[in-house]
C-alpha cells in the first residue's frame, strides 16, 4: 500500500488591516437587503506597503521556521498559486523561495487557475511527493491573492479578501491526509469571471453561480466513478465548499442534496449546519480569498469541529474559466493541535480596523506595488501609525520598492 501524502502543517496570514463590511455597504450606497446574504462580517485589507509576495512569506515563514535542518533540506518544490500575480514571465515562487532561505534545489513555479490554483498546486505537490526517493519529501504551496480595484462600489467588493494560505506537504500528514486517487474532475470554457487586465475585473455573477453549481454536481458525479460506494452525506462528516461568499456555499449545498438526495428543505437546512457551517466562520471575517479560500475553510472546519477521532470530509474547489474538482481526505485527531499552535483567531482580533473612508484613502496608495511598476519607493508615511502598531517587530516581510521592476523587500 502506498505511503499516505497530505498537509503536514499549515498556516494563513489573513493581513493586518480590516474593514467592517455593512459599513462598507452603507457607505457605498448599496441595496441592504442584499448583505445578509454574503454572510460577511469584516473583509482583510492589504495595505499599500504589502503585495502578494509578502502574504505568501508571511504565510509560509511560520511553516519553514518549524522545520528541522535535514526536513528543511528536503522541500523539493515550492510553488504559488495566484490569480493576481505580478509578471508575466517571472514567478512569485523566486521571492517566496529566496525570502525563505529554501534550498536550492527545490523546484520552483507558480499555477494559475482562478480560485482553483490552490488545488492545482496542491494536487500537484502531493505528486511530486509522491513520486520522491527521498524518504523525508516535502513541498511547500501557497495561495496567495489580493483583491482588485476594479470591484470599488460594487456589490462583489464587499466579499473580496487578501492573505495567504500556506501547506507543508508529506508522508506525515498531521492536518489532512488526501485519498490517494479519490478526487473527480469537471471542466469547461466559461466566461463567469476573469482579469483581462491588471486594473480590469469582469464579473457575470449570475453565470458564475450556475458554472458553480453545475461544476459541484458533475466534480461529485466524477467522483463517484472513482469511489461508487460514495454517498455525499454518509461518506464525509462534513463538506467543505470553495466560499466566493457563504450566501453562495449556501446555494450551492441546498441543490446538491436536492439533485442526490431529494430531501426536504428543512431536512437540508439541518445538514447544512451540522456538516458545512462549521467551515464558514474564517471566510466571513476575512473574505475571498481566491486560490486560498477553501484552504482558509478547511482551517475554520478544523478549528470548530470536533476531530477528537479521524473524520473523513470532502471538498470541492472552483474555479472560474472553469475547472472544478471534489476530492476527499481524512482529518486525524492531531489536526486541531497543528492549529491550535498559531490561533488565526487571535490573527483576525489583532487586526487593525479601517473606517470605509480610511480604506478608499489607503487604496490610492497601491499604484506602487501593482502590476508592470518600473519604479517606485513605498511611501509608508501616510499611515505610518498603522504599520508600527501592526508590523515593528513581528519579523514579517514588507515591499520596500521597485527598481527596474525588481521587486525589493525588507523585514519589519
């Protein structure tokens, strides 16, 4: 029987500044009766001095710091899934691997694929591990997104989040241990959401609900070709669903077990909570985070649930364009310790609340770390008060400037 390969360890940086969300609403003149349904409380927000790169080592430093010299040795792949990366030719994985003092041996790239990159680097990862002679492999994969500005005053903006999500990957997979073949994939050409440009977000929302929706059902069915003994509800102990924004979680749970199952409402509405709302309460203080997001909700399923003994679950990542896929893996009893060692509770507490026009006067700061910036010096001035209460030192990476286009960091 082939050696079990998982998440051995994992963290997310969920930011350090917030913003409340209905005052969000409120303050962009938005129709209330549409905010219960997002089932937000606060979204993160990525100040001017921060970038993708800098979620994703923040993420993943706490990770490789915990490693001993000859595990350390043995991450043979670092790779980065991002749908807002920074260049076209360059990886985001060459800073995470440099600013990490990974060895340079590993492999190194990065994976787009919307809000599904997270998994595709995950999936590929365990491969890779797989496959090593080497007794001791590891990967590390981060998703790491933030939030574009094309979203201002509209009704998705409030759902957008920023942070990172970072997974260790082995044979001792203390968090999740994937089963090995059990996942079933859907595919198709869809034009629900996408970023033609760096300052460009084209959004159908309603043809993403339906791509969502039809993806879940045909992921599970694919599946179930793999495993035909699998029944949605009998076989996993819980459900942990891609989160664009609970509201859509929701949904897409109720016409699964409609189209399966044929159940009655409040027959679904009780599985609902029992199996699926458990993995929700991260992404409602922290928002979209794209390749990240199921990943952020597997931590809140962790953190809530009760995993005194192994529980299977099943997951489905999305993304838009689209590609989809439900796999399955068990959660042991040491899951919840992992955690437990750096509470993203206390993360989120410790955030810095922002008012609506705070959030919009920091925003016209972040010309300086986008997309194709040839130089540029991070002015952190403007909100200097924020950066020493939430980064002097912590030891995390901030962008410093741009020369020639190479992005240059500094530690805090």
């Amino acid at each position: 029987m082939a050696e079990p390969v998982g998440v051995e360890d994992v963290h997310v940086y969920p930011g350090r500044a917030k913003v409340d969300v209905r005052a969000l609403f409120e303050a962009g003149g938005l129709n209330p009766t549409r905010f219960d349904n997002l089932g937000m409380r606060t979204r993160s927000v990525s100040l001017p001095c921060e970038d993708q790169v800098t979620h994703a080592v923040n993420a993943a430093k706490p990770v490789v710091d915990a490693l001993d010299p000859a595990d350390r040795a043995a991450v043979e792949l670092v790779v980065v899934a991002t749908e807002s990366g920074l260049d076209f030719g360059k990886p985001l994985s060459t800073y995470v691997h440099h600013h990490l003092g990974l060895p340079s041996t590993c492999r190194s790239f990065e994976v787009k694929h919307a809000c599904y990159g997270g998994t595709a680097a995950l999936q590929t990862a365990a491969a890779v591990v797989a496959a090593s002679p080497v007794p001791n492999a590891k990967a590390l994969v981060v998703a790491t997104d933030i939030a574009g500005q094309a979203a201002f005053g509209s009704y998705w903006e409030p759902s957008e989040g920023a942070g990172a999500v970072a997974m260790l990957v082995g044979r001792d997979p203390a968090v999740l241990r994937l089963d090995a073949g059990a996942s079933g994939t859907h595919t198709q050409e869809v034009m629900d959401t996408l970023r033609p440009r760096p300052d460009t977000d084209v959004v159908n929302s309603d043809l993403s609900l339906l791509a969502y929706l039809d993806c879940l059902e045909k992921a599970f069915a694919a599946y179930r070709v793999r495993v035909p003994s699998a029944d949605v509800v009998d076989t996993f102990a819980h459900l942990v669903l891609h989160v664009p924004f609970a509201g859509m979680v929701k949904g897409a749970h109720r016409t699964l077990l409609r189209r399966t199952k044929r159940w009655d409402e409040a027959s679904i509405a009780a599985d609902y909570e029992r199996r699926v709302a458990p993995s929700l309460g991260y992404s409602s203080e922290v928002g979209n985070l794209y390749s990240g997001s199921l990943y952020l909700a597997l931590c809140a399923l962790i953190d809530t649930a009760d995993f005194a003994t192994a529980r299977r679950i099943g997951l489905f990542s999305y993304g838009s364009g689209c590609g989809s896929e439900f796999f399955s893996g068990v959660v042991p009893e040491t899951a919840p310790g992992k955690l437990a060692a750096r509470p993203l509770a206390k993360a989120l507490a410790e955030r810095v609340e922002l008012s609506p026009a705070q959030f919009r006067a920091l925003d016209e700061h972040t010309a300086a770390r986008a997309f194709g910036v040839r130089d540029s010096r991070v002015d952190t001035a403007p909100y200097q008060s924020i950066v020493d209460s939430q980064f002097a030192g912590r030891g995390q990476l901030l962008l410093d400037r741009v020369e020639q286009f190479h992005r240059v960091y500094r530690w805090s």
